[in-house]
C-alpha cells in the first residue's frame, strides 16, 4: 500500500514537471516561429495544459479502466471552475474579462461538462457519443480561429531566440515521462482503489482529478503573479472544454464508458455545474470577477469536499 502511494505521489509530481515543461517550450516555439499571442496562448494555456489529461485518458482506455478517465476529467474540471479560478482572483484582486472571445468560451464550457452527463444518462458513454464529444471539440477549435482579430497582436514574450530542435526535443522528453507518469499513476489507482475498496470513477474524481489539475492551476497562478489576467480565464476554460470533448471523447471511441453506479458522480456533477453556471453569470453580468465572487466559488469547493467526503464515509 505505501508503495504504490509513493508511486503515485512521484507520478503526480512528474507528470506536473513534464507539463510545465511542455508548456514553456510550447511558447518558446511559438515565440520563435513568429506566431501571434493568442496562437501563443491557445498552445501554451490550453492545448499544453490538456496533455496529461490526454495521456491519462488513453492509457487508462487501453487498460480497461475508462472510469478513471471520467472521474479525474470530473475532478479536475470542478477545481479549474472552483478553486483555481478563486485562488488567480485573490491574487489580483480582481479578473476583469473584457474579451468577447472569453465570455463565449464560458458559454461554451459550461455546455461542454454538461454533455457528457446526458450521453451518459443510460449508464455508458459509447463510441458514438465519444465521436460526437470529439466533434464538439473540432467547432470549438475552428470558432476560435476563424476569429480574424485574434491574429493582429504580436507577441511580446520575455523568450529569447531559441533553436527548433532543442525546443522539439524539450517536447519530446516531455512527453515521455508524462506518458511514464500516466502509467505510474493508472497502476497505483488501480492497487489504491482495491485495496481501499472505492470505484475507480471515485478515486479518479479526487486523487487523480487533483493531480492533473495542479499543473494548470500553477500555471495560472504564475500568470496572475505577472499580470497576465487576459490569458487566466482563457487557459482554465480552454482545458476545461478539450477534457470534457477531446480527451473524454477520444477515450469513449477507444474503450465506451460503461458506469454500473452513476451515485459516486452525482453529487460532482451537481457542484460541477452549479461551478461553471456561477462563474458564467459573474463573467457575463459585469464582465469580471471580484474578490467576493472568488469566495463564493472558493466556498462552492469547500462544500463539493464536504459532501463527497460524507458520501465516501
């Protein structure tokens, strides 16, 4: 038992180096190719942070665990919408969203949790539903670039010239231990999970959810320390929409997601959408977020811990 927590404590760290590795030389990258700042920041905030997710997601398809893959995406996305959105507000006291883009991609988000959810109202998520989540995915991508204005600001990053070979190797090595990781973490999940006798659906919405959300919540934390206010709520809500479209979809095609007991999900569920519904009134009412909005939020994750923990009791 103390092993296989070890192992994955170890995983869940480096998987959270890996990322952030992938993530700095993905904006080296697209600093150095002369791409625009919100390409930067598509690939940098959202795509990047999205990687472990991704590699979770598929591992656990191919091990026949898809449940695990469910219950981390639950899990993480009810931290991005809660917590780390709460704890980037303390930071600068206030989020102000002036971006248009942004307020829809709230929209967006919000609608993309809860997709999944009524695919799953029979109990399984299947290959079907798994190519339509991926659809879902495909039109938000191209929404976003189809948006001409998005390509008229150069970036201005404090990255030096660098090689392309030395950043697409960075990225290579990056992706092998977050592929090292996602192992380490699925065989201590599947032991952790037996030997305390939960779902893997339940373990995967706490321990492993929490795992895989601290890269982008440290990442987002990071770009409130320097200012970068416009690029927080862009990151949180990007990888909140690809996990519950492309990750979970691509995981659905792979291996469907069959859940026996749709009880250890239910409360999740409710504290997932009634997350992501507050943090889009905030954002469409005054376009901001201030500190007491960040309480409230902040307090919505306190009570989703009270009550699982209560129900896991």
């Amino acid at each position: 038992m103390f092993f296989n927590i070890v192992i994955f404590l170890f995983s869940c760290f480096l998987i959270i180096f890996s990322s952030r590795i992938i993530i700095d030389a993905l904006q080296r990258l697209t600093y150095r190719l002369g791409w625009k700042e919100f390409i930067v920041a598509f690939f940098a905030a959202s795509v990047g942070a999205v990687i472990p997710e991704l590699f979770i997601g598929i591992r656990s398809a191919l091990k026949g665990v898809p449940e695990l893959a469910l219950g981390s995406i639950v899990g993480q996305n009810v931290i991005l919408f809660t917590f780390s959105v709460a704890i980037c507000t303390f930071i600068l006291k206030e989020i102000v969203v002036e971006s248009r883009t942004v307020r829809a991609g709230a929209t967006f988000a919000l609608f993309a949790v809860i997709l999944p959810f009524i695919f799953l109202w029979d109990g399984v998520l299947s290959r079907f539903d798994g190519i339509l989540l991926v659809f879902m995915c495909l039109f938000y991508i191209f929404w976003l670039f189809s948006k001409k204005d998005h390509f008229l600001k150069d970036y201005k990053g404090p990255f030096p010239k660098t090689s392309l070979l030395r950043e697409g190797m960075t990225i290579f090595f990056g992706f092998l231990f977050v592929v090292l990781s996602a192992e380490g973490i699925i065989y201590a999940a599947q032991n952790v999970s037996d030997y305390l006798g939960v779902s893997m659906t339940l373990f995967g919405l706490f321990a492993v959810g929490l795992g895989v959300a601290l890269p982008e919540t440290f990442f987002s934390m990071a770009l409130a320390a320097k200012g970068h206010s416009w690029m927080i709520l862009g990151g949180l809500l990007g990888s909140i929409a690809f996990s519950s479209t492309l990750v979970l979809g691509t995981v659905a095609i792979i291996s469907p997601i069959e859940i026996v007991d749709l009880s250890s999900l239910r409360t999740a569920q409710f504290f997932l959408i009634s997350g992501g519904f507050f943090l889009l009134l905030f954002v469409r009412t005054h376009n901001k977020i201030t500190r007491k909005e960040a309480w409230f939020l902040f307090g919505v994750y306190l009570l989703f811990l009270l009550f699982e923990f209560v129900i896991l009791r």
